[in-house]
C-alpha cells in the first residue's frame, strides 16, 4: 500500500472518530441546543465542522507533502561462508542506492 492511500486511509479513520465523539458529546435536549444558550437548533455547534475541516485539510496537506528524495532500496541475497570458505547458506540485506 502507498504512502498516500495509507495516509488517506488514517485520515478517514480520524475524521470518522472524531466525529463520533463529536456527535455524541451533545447534550440530550428534545428542543435542540445553541452554542449561545437554549434554542436556535443549531445542532453540536461550529466545533464539530472546524474539527472534520482541520481533519481533512491536515490529511491533504500530508498527502501531497513529498519526501525531499526517496532512496530506491531493495532487498538481496548474499552468502554465507563458514571458517573454510564454503557457502552455507544465504541471507537477505537491505541495498539502498
């Protein structure tokens, strides 16, 4: 999985936690609840769309934000030699160009 789905994959997921905890964090009230006092109807107020705002625009920021140079790494086999000299086996390292 790339860089960039991974990171819209998590910022998905925040945004869908936040907002679950946004939505049940406002009290129970038949008649609807206004940042400014009773009434009005105006839902969990401002809070919940400024934090799925900050979610979002921090998500995109991250996924279009690159890496000043990407290594090209890759995995080879090299041998394993014993006292006398003779393969015995073989490991995988880590090659970065």
């Amino acid at each position: 999985m790339s860089t960039v789905r991974k990171t819209i994959a998590a910022g998905l997921a925040i945004a869908t936690l936040s907002l679950g905890v946004a939505a049940s964090a406002t009290p129970a009230a038949a008649w609807g609840y206004h940042p400014w006092g009773w009434g009005g109807g105006w839902g969990p107020g401002w809070g919940v769309g400024a934090a799925a705002a900050g979610v979002a625009l921090g998500a995109a920021a991250a996924a279009t934000a690159a890496p000043y140079y990407a290594p090209a790494c890759g995995f080879a086999r090299q041998p394993v030699v014993d006292g006398y000299g003779n393969i015995v086996a073989y490991r995988r390292i880590r090659v970065c160009n």
